[in-house]
C-alpha cells in the first residue's frame, strides 16, 4: 500500500464543487471512479480544498491509497488518459503514508480576476466575473493592509460553516490590473467558506467608490456576516495552489 | 436607411465559424437573425473576416443596413441583450452608407496561441493549442523576417481557396512568450484561407527543431502547399482586429 499526492487542475464550469454530491458530477466523484477503475480496487481520494461549484483549480491537491505497483510519477498519464478534458493532473508523486492534506500546516494561494470594462468579453466570461461599473484600483489597494495576519474573519464566512474556529491568517492580498483585467491574488494559512470571495465583494465595493478602505479594521471586528460585502460569483476564483509544511 | 458597423467578439468554441451554414449556428446567423427580430425588418450583417470553425474574436466587423432610428451607438447594447453570452458587440456606429468591410483597404490583427508544458491546462483549453514538445522561441523569431512584406503566400493557403490572388502584405509577425504560453501575433492587409494557421503550423515545426528558420523563403517560393507546415488547429486562433482606411 502506498499513498500518492495528485495536483489537480480543473475548469469548475461543469462540475458541482469537488466534493461528492448526490446530484451532479464533481471532481472527487470523477477522480474516485476513474482511480478505482484504473487500478481496479475502490479508491476514495482526499482532497486539500473542497472548491465550490463553478470554482477552478491549477493546482488543487489530493491524496489516495492504492496497491497498484505503478510508479507514483506515471499515475498522471495513466490517469489523464481517462478523464474529461476539463480536468487535468499536473502531477502526481509518493508521499508518507500519513501525509493527510487538511490535517498539516499549509499555505494556499487564490486568485480572483474581475474584468473591468464596458462590454464583456466571450473568451473570458467562463473564469473572470464581469464587473462594468469603473474600480479604481489604488482604492482597492489601500484597504488590502488591514486583512494581513491573523484575524477572526467571522464577517468573512457564510453563515453555513461547519469550521470550528473563524480565526484565520492571511500572509499577503495584493490587487493587480493587466489592462481592464484586474488579479486579486491571496494567500493564506486557510480560508473559511467563501472567504476569497467575500473579500473579492468587499474589495469591489470599496474600489466602485461605495465604502472607504478604512471600513475594513470595523467590518472585521464585527465578526458579523451582514457588515462585509456580498459574495462575488464563484466563476472567477481558481484556487491557484497550495504549499506544504511551512 | 442608414449603415451601421458592428465590432463583434466572439468565442467561436460552439459556432460553425462567421458564414451561414445550412447545418449548424453560425455567428452570422445569429447576428442576422436577432436584427432582423429587434427591428422588425429582414437584416443581413456583412462580414469583414469570414473566420472558420472554432475561431475566435475579439474584433471581427460586420456592417448592415436598418431603416430603424435607434442611434447608432444604442444598437450594442440592444442586440447584446438578445445574443447568446458567447458572442458580445463591442461597439455599434453609424458609417457611409457605400462603407463595404471586404471592398476597402484594411490591416488585420491576428493572434495564434500555443500552450507549451508538460500537461494541458483546462481553463486554457478553448483557446489555445495544446504543445507538449518544448519549443525553442529564439528558432520561431529568427524565421519571422523571411514573412514581411508583399509575397505570394500561395504556399499558405489551403487548396479550398476561392481567392483570385494569393499575393498578400504582411506588415508584422512576432512571437511573445509568457511563461508557458507562445503567443504568434501578426499583421497584414488579408490573409488567405488557413494563413495564419499555417504559418503557425510552420512555426512550430521550426520551434520544434524539425525545420530551419531558413527554410521559410524556399517554402514562399515553391508556391506548393505541401512545402509548408501543417494547419495548426481552429481553437489556437483569434482575430484580434482591423483597422480600416490604411
């Protein structure tokens, strides 16, 4: 018996969210019937981020157990060579037999990307979220100091967590603009549900000139939903990946 | 009656390409049908590029005539709440009335993408061409010179071809590379059917060792389609624009 850890890739438009559903296709059910019938014994994966629906991956990470005697490394082919177009394994490698990828220290990195322009863009409407009213950056920017480390980010979370504790720290949030493309890239030691993108909502806000950058040291002492932005939709967050043992 | 120029983006992933088809949707089409609906009068669009299958856009121009008073620059804005969101008018404008898109001087912009790693990326695989052998930029550049300027392109031009002449002008070709994506991007006064998609056939060959960058003048010459590259696939390519009145 082994253990091995697959980055996952994945375009979210088609699938209900990682993890399994009852109804509707996700990437965890993809991952299990296909592993399974690679190797021909029941494999349930482990997944380090269980992304909502419509939300992308480069570099999600799962782990499984298998008897197979195949080298960790080929799993990737092996297993690309079964599975949709719109997920793809970007690499796949031996690990410990008691590597659990929620249950050690890790840092993730998010990006959320809005496109800022007057008309939308076909080749971008599937990972971007189109926003036409004017952001101005800098106002944007101004407010990412106050989310920087460790924080109870309760205001932050949708009402339906299961997570014990709201307190979360956040290494780094920095605003990007490549033209009417405008990056909102975060990392962090985790995110609490739909965290990223209620972060995204707010930055919005403050950057369409509806509240001040300074609202945020209040909204987070609040610790109440109501006082943050709404959540941005989830087509334009992709969980870009996540590093272990820091 | 008045004349209106439509700029037109497009994901082309889902469209039989520009030109009305008997079996299947085509931009065109769409375009026709839902003017004619929105005005209540027949409309047919004439289309500055007819782009294939599977091509996008984000500036193809089509012009039509309407007896409708709606101002010019409204007409977006109306026809993008009708269309399906894989296709967006980007501007709407009234021209001259004799303003014909394919009868007038005009420089076209398009753009070949190639992804180039290891695994395919699915957020990126509608519109590029996925390369997995690793191509050398520097090779792809030193055969760009040997493109600019008027030749006989009849070497680049599928054997389908209705053109009554393969002469043509290209003013620039330059190959960008960010990180793993391979951008081709190129200028010229029209292009022949499969053009740029064979020219960026043939880049590739040469990036990928199996060719010299000096071959390119002896494949203009010979004036022999099966002396270039092969076609690279529809998905790679994007009509960035035209400017008219060069």
């Amino acid at each position: 018996m082994k253990r091995i850890l697959l980055v996952v890739a994945y375009d979210g438009t088609n699938y209900c969210g990682w993890q399994v559903q009852k109804n509707g296709e996700t990437i965890e059910g993809v991952l299990n019937r296909e592993l399974s019938a690679l190797f021909g014994e029941e494999i349930q994966v482990i997944g380090a981020s269980r992304t909502d629906s419509g939300v992308h991956a480069l570099g999600n990470v799962a782990v499984f157990d298998t008897k197979s005697r195949m080298p960790g490394e080929k799993i990737s082919y092996a297993l690309n060579s079964r599975i949709p177009e719109d997920i793809r394994i970007q690499r796949s490698v031996e690990v410990d037999a008691d590597f659990h990828p929620r249950k050690c220290a890790c840092t993730k990195h998010y990006e959320y990307r809005i496109l800022n322009r007057e008309f939308e863009l076909p080749c971008e409407r599937l990972n971007t979220y189109f926003y036409r009213r004017p952001l101005d950056v800098e106002r944007m920017r101004a407010a990412c100091p106050y989310f920087l480390g460790e924080h109870d980010f309760k205001s932050f979370c949708s009402i339906h967590t299961q997570a014990e504790t709201t307190v979360r720290t956040i290494y780094g949030l920095e605003v990007r603009q490549e033209g009417d493309l405008i990056r909102i890239q975060v990392s962090g030691n985790g995110f609490l549900y739909n965290m990223v993108r209620i972060i995204a909502g707010t930055l919005i806000q403050i950057g369409s000139g509806i509240r001040e950058p300074e609202v945020v040291p209040d909204i987070i002492k609040s610790r109440d939903r109501q006082a943050a932005g709404p959540t941005a939709p989830a087509k334009g967050l992709t969980l870009l990946g996540m590093d272990f043992g820091k």
